[in-house]
C-alpha cells in the first residue's frame, strides 16, 4: 500500500484554515449578531412608515415616533397626512407657486394666510410639535399662530403661540387669558422655529427648541386632558411660508390599533 505524504507546511496550513471557518460559525442554538425577530420600535416604524407620507418617520426607544414634514420639497404627497385637504381650505393653505417669497428670495414650501386650523390625521398621547415659519406679515397682539394639541374630540386645543404665549382655544377663539398676556410680536421676513411640548400634563410654549412659557402653576389650564392629534391654527395678521413640520411623541394605543 502506497501512503501519501504532505509536507508539514502544507498541512498546518490546511488545519488553520478549518480553524479559521469554524470560528466563524456560530455553535448550535448559539444566534449570530443582528438575527432574530425585528424588535417592537422596528415593528412600529415600519408600520408607521406605511401609514403616513411623510418626509421620514422613525421610531427610538419606547416608541417614540419621530414625523418630519419637509414642504420645501416640493412633494406634494405631504399633505396627505392633514386635514381638511388643501383643495378644501379656499387658498388658506396652499404651494407656493415658484415665483414668490421676499423682496431677495423665492421661496418654497406651504403657503398659509388669513385664518385656519389644519390637523394631523393621528392621535398622540403626549406630542412635542416645531414649525419652521418664514413670516411675511409683522404680528402683534391678538394674532394667532399656534402650534397645538387638539383634544377632547377636538373641541379644545392646547399649544404655543408663535413660541410665546401658552394658549388654549375654541376652535380660532381664546377660551383662557394666554400665559403670559403680554405679546413680544414679530417682524415681517423674518424666519422663526416655534412650537410646544406637551409633558405629563404640562403645556410648554417653544422657540427654538427652548422653553418659553409653562402651565405648571396652572394644573386646570388642560382640563379634560385626552389623546389628540396635532394642530397648526392661525388667525389676524398671519401670511408666511411653512416650510417644515416636526412631530415626537408616543402614539395613542387605541389609535394604533386601527393601522393595518
């Protein structure tokens, strides 16, 4: 019988390279990195993706949702997810046609002008809403441009006036003094970042992501507190240019549930 030999390299070399694959290979019942189900936030983002069409959806830790409208886009597919359509709010809300804006720019995104309240199709149970503005009109005492939280069957609504004043509404009306009363105003072509944050039963006005006003020494100012959905109202001297929509906050449950 003719035994083939090999030399001592070449099969050291062959047993590391055996080694080498079978580290590589996870052991039985052993999971390798990144497998496995998709995890509940991956779920819900995926979900919510299909439900809005929206600029990007994303979904963090505990399932926050994260919403971003970006008009300057251009993608007339963004105010699917708001209602009333814009082909029913008489030019209140509208695209920019291409050729306006101030007296050294052209501009796009939503036009919005006289009075209106423009909601977000789903529900929240607590919400943090920005709007990225470019006013066209100065704005004093009495105007209106809140970012808000539509609650009790929309009845009321609970938000920040122009990232100053906390307010609560009947529909366009003031239905409580604003806090603070006294209105700073705003200059005409001038770009703002507004909003609220609506906290454990705590109403922020914002601007610039900052806090500038608080409900918190007035625990009633949101009576019959309920999940609601975002709101955009304005009223008086208002006519600018949105240009983008934020919304971060968890869901409501119920409302989920109605997702296919």
């Amino acid at each position: 019988m003719t035994v083939t030999t090999y030399p001592k390299r070449i099969v050291l070399s062959f047993c590391i390279g055996v080694a080498l694959v079978c580290a590589d290979r996870p052991m039985i019942g052993e999971e390798t990195e990144g497998s496995g189900a998709p995890t509940a936030e991956q779920q819900l983002e995926e979900k919510l993706k299909s439900a809005f069409r929206a600029t990007t959806v994303s979904v963090g830790e505990g399932g926050v949702a994260t919403i971003v409208y970006d008009f300057e886009s251009k993608n007339t597919d963004l105010t699917a997810d708001w209602l009333p359509g814009i082909d029913q709010m008489e030019r209140r809300v509208r695209w920019a046609r291409g050729d306006e804006g101030t007296f050294r720019t052209v501009e796009h995104g939503i036009i919005i002008a006289d009075h209106g309240i423009w909601m977000h199709k789903a529900l929240w149970k607590n919400l943090t809403m920005s709007v990225r503005y470019l006013s066209m009109s100065a704005l004093q005492g009495g105007d209106l441009l809140v970012a808000g939280f539509a609650y009790n069957k929309e009845k009321s609504i609970a938000g920040g006036n122009f990232g100053h004043q906390c307010v609560r509404l009947n529909g366009e009306r003031l239905a409580d003094k604003p806090i603070p009363e006294a209105f700073p105003g705003s200059v005409a072509e001038k770009e703002y970042n507004c909003g609220m944050e609506l906290k454990d039963g705590v109403l922020y006005a914002t601007k610039d992501g900052k806090h500038t006003a608080d409900t918190e020494e007035k625990p009633k100012f949101l009576k019959d507190l309920s999940p609601g959905r975002a709101a955009l109202v304005w009223k008086g001297r208002v006519n600018g240019f949105v240009f983008k929509i934020t919304l971060e906050g968890t869901l409501d449950p119920e409302w989920l549930k109605t997702l296919k």
